[in-house]
C-alpha cells in the first residue's frame, strides 16, 4: 500500500490541552481515508510552558507530568493521553513519527559563570571580543522532576553557544574551546547556532544522556519512526550514533525523517550521504517550486516544477510536501503555497510514484487564527482543501502502476498511471492547468484500451473512453486539476 503521512498539527493549534485527545478520536477516520503515518508534534515539556508548539525544548523527560513551567500537562494534554493516542493510532493500524528536537535547549533553571567569545550573527567564525565572563541560564536541574527517569543535570559544558540581548556567544568549553561543531554547509560560517542553548554533541556524556532517553521515549511511548528538527543545525555525525543505538536495542529500524531547510537538493543529497542514507528528508526546494508557482500563475513554466527538487534526485529518501507549520501565514518560514495552487500540489505530492507525500493538518481540517505582522494583528483562515481526502484515497486505491509523463507544455502538464491488475480500478490520468482551459492526448497502455473513465473532482463533465491503444484525450478546466478515474470507482 501506498504510504502517506499526515501533519496533525499546526504552529497555532489551540493550546487549550486537547490535541492528543483529538487525534486519538480522528485516527479511525484518517486510517479509513488511507492516511500510514502520524506525526504529531513535540510532546515535552517546554520552556514556554503551553505558550508555544513545543520546539522550546525544557525537559525532554516531562512529557505532561510534572509541574514545570507553570503546567503539568503540555500545550497539548498530559502524559497519560499522549500514551493513549498514540496507541489507538497503532490500534488502527497506523504509525506514530515523534518530533525529535534535539538542537537546542531552553529556560535554563539557574544561572552559571560561563566563559564566552561573542562572534558576528552574520559569520558565526568571527569573534568579535575578548574571552570574557558571563552569567547565562545554562544550568538545568529540572526541580519539578526530582531526578525521576534521568539524574542528569545539564551545565554549560553541555552546550556550545548562548544568546544574550541579540548577541551570539560561543562557550569556551573543553570540547570545542569556542569553536562550532563541524557542518557540511557554510551558511552564515558555521550555523550550528540556530536558538536556546545550543547542545554539545561533543560532550560524550550529552550523546550518552541522549540515547538514554531515545531509548525511555521508544520505551515510554511506542512511537515508531522520528521527525528530527533543524539537523542543519547539528553536527551530521550525531544523528548516525543516536539512531544505530536505537536500532540495536529495539532490533529494528525506525521510520526516520529530517528537516533540513535549504532550497536545493545538492546539501540535502550532501547530508543523507554523510548520514549513511539512514534519514529521509523533506523536499523543501519541491515546497519553494510550489510556492513560486502559485504567485506566478500563468507565468510560470511548468515544466521545471521538479527543478532542484529531492523528490527529483532522490525520490526514495524525499518526503514531499505543500506546506507545514512553519510555512503557514505569519510563521518564521512563511511561503505559503497560495490557495488556487494547492489542489495542483497536491496532486503531484500525492498522485504519482515518487516520493513518499505529508498531508498538512489544515488541508483537511483547517485552521482560523490571529496573529502579528509589523505590529499589525491579522486574522488568518486555512480553508480546507476539499481535493485532499479524495487523494489521500485515490492514493492508496488507483496511484499504481507505469507512470506516463506529459510534461510538454508551459501551461498544462500531466501524466498517467496504468494501474497493476490486481488492485481493482486502479490506475488514473491527471491534468493541471497554470492558465487556460485545455486537453492532452494521453495513454494508460494497452492493456486499458476501451476503459472509460471520468474526472472525479468534478470539473469537466466528459467520459472519457480509451481507445485500442489505451489512449484517450483528456480536459483540464482554466487554473484547475482534473483527475480521470475509472468510470466505476466513486467516493462517498
Ligand atoms: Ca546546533
């Protein structure tokens, strides 16, 4: 069966503690319409409390329940429930991806002497003063905790940099004596700083903490694959040794995807191969050809909507996607793909063979929120994308098979899937216009010759009927997506 993973958050969910709770009930839903895969999103205990979605990582142990930060509970419910959602999730037989954030650490309990070198923002390799003394939140001893699940207590030799008051600090400590951890790119210098208290990967007794707690996390919740935040940012070396640890103790392999935010797939290609191949990663250059296109309407060619793309180069290890919860409006990756576009990305993420696609949360259930821009409140609305449930099941029903491609024209691009014959109905055609109405010429193989087949989302109103040599033309709508489906396939 096809895979297809899911979103099940977004940066403005209510944090009114009832995430978990909603997922749990929505699973049996997402299950029937063909969804594989939920990732749901950091479940520990942040140093906002409930104030923001979780990547302000407190205490990696507190997964709701002890009293820190102002909250037992997490901004989405308490422990107990995270437990209980993701095993109804597996109960239908889906898999759980947990959001890994292992970067950074913030809201330090007490303050340390720490000894820094402040460097440029711009060029992270130029120290710009003296070694020097400052007192910083360094130390975490997690008091509401007590020691319990880990007695570790992280201090600044745990940690390679600091902000203060706009300013980066790299710490003096015994690892890398002021230095950042080695990375593939050389993005502002040396971007291993991105927020918080930047962990030390370095520190032996920090990766062994770490793997400690992959091992409790798995253990505690059941979770089996990962979402890992920002590996940009973290030494590629890390990850290899965290995850082969959990390989070993738990006997198998775990689901594993990366977020690394560039706009081309050459440093993406660079760190799977430094990481061994062992982590996917999401196709964010995909994502900025989706949002590109969306603004440039019939301006854009079509044509190079793979351009630079991972789902291109590497299609077995690329995740694709449309938006997510830091390229929604008013987020601090905002490129939003615009509205008219979606049902047209959707359908390349979720219609053909390559890449493995991840369905936003508000694309099926919306999202309505306020939030600032230049001082200035703004209301948003996600609507729902009414194409995505049918794709999510076509998907899993009718998307096998040879794959056909008309990438041919500026404006109207499309292609075909001849089915396998024992998925019954399988196989489909699929137009997209950028501009005006039109058709194409398109073959499914002869085996499909005399199929009749209809566009499902309801645009054009024709029957399509294949002729000997299986092919047939087909109809797209001005600015649309047409899907041709077997003339006895149907959604409720
Ligand atoms: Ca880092």
């Amino acid at each position: 069966m096809n895979k297809t993973l899911f979103q099940f958050f977004h940066w403005y969910y209510s944090p009114e503690g009832d995430l978990w709770n909603h997922a749990k009930d929505m699973a049996p839903g997402l299950a029937a319409l063909g969804v594989t895969d939920v990732w749901l999103p950091p479940a520990y205990k942040s140093a906002d409390g409930v104030h923001e979605p979780g990547y302000a990582v407190y205490d990696l142990y507190d997964l709701g329940e002890f009293n820190q930060k102002g909250t037992v509970r997490t901004r989405y419910g308490t422990k107990a429930e995270y437990i209980e959602c993701i095993r109804v999730i597996k109960e239908q037989g889906m898999g759980v991806i947990a959001d890994i954030v292992l970067n950074h650490k913030m809201g330090g309990d007490e303050k340390e002497k720490v000894p820094v070198q402040n460097v440029n923002d711009d060029n992270r390799l130029e120290v710009i003063s003296e070694q020097h003394t400052v007192e910083a939140h360094t130390k975490f001893t997690f008091p509401g905790r007590k020691g319990k699940y880990s007695k570790f207590k992280w201090d600044w030799h745990c940690f390679t940099g600091i902000c203060e008051d706009g300013t980066i600090s790299a710490i003096i400590n015994e690892y890398g004596h002021g230095s950042w951890e080695p990375l593939l790119e050389q993005e502002n210098g040396n971007f291993d700083y991105l927020m918080g208290d930047d962990i030390e990967f370095r520190n032996p007794l920090v990766r062994e903490e770490l793997k400690q707690w992959g091992v409790w996390y798995v253990e505690t919740t059941g979770v089996t694959g990962f979402r890992l935040d920002a590996v940009k940012h973290i030494s590629p070396a890390f990850f290899p040794e965290w995850l082969d640890h959990l390989r070993n103790h738990f006997k198998h392999d775990f689901f594993t995807i990366g977020e690394y935010w560039r706009d081309h797939s050459g440093p993406l290609l660079d760190y799977q191969e430094a990481t061994g191949h062992r982590i996917q990663l999401f196709d964010v250059p995909l994502h900025f050809n989706f949002y590109r296109a969306s603004l440039e309407g019939r301006d854009y060619d079509m044509r190079s909507i793979f351009d630079n793309s991972l789902v291109r180069d590497n299609p077995f290890e690329a995740i694709t996607f449309v938006d997510n919860h830091d390229t929604q409006p008013l987020q601090s990756l905002e490129s939003t793909v615009d509205y008219w576009f979606k049902p047209h990305a959707y359908a390349i993420i979720m219609l053909r063979e390559a890449g493995t696609p991840c369905v936003f949360y508000p694309a099926v259930f919306e999202a309505k929120y306020t939030d600032h821009r230049n001082g200035e409140e703004i209301y948003i609305e996600l609507n729902k994308i009414p194409v995505v449930e049918p794709m999510i099941k076509m998907r899993r029903d009718l998307c096998y098979g040879i794959q056909g491609e008309y990438f041919d024209d500026p404006n109207i691009v499309g292609w075909t899937k001849q089915g396998e014959d024992d998925k019954l109905y399988s196989g489909l055609a699929v137009l997209l216009s950028n501009a005006d109405d039109g058709d194409k010429w398109m073959g499914m193989g002869r085996k499909n010759a005399g199929r009749q087949l209809y566009d499902i989302c309801g645009g054009r109103p024709e029957l399509v009927t294949l002729d000997e040599n299986g092919e047939g033309r087909f109809f797209v709508n001005a600015g649309s997506v047409s899907v041709w489906v077997d003339n006895r396939y149907h959604i409720d």
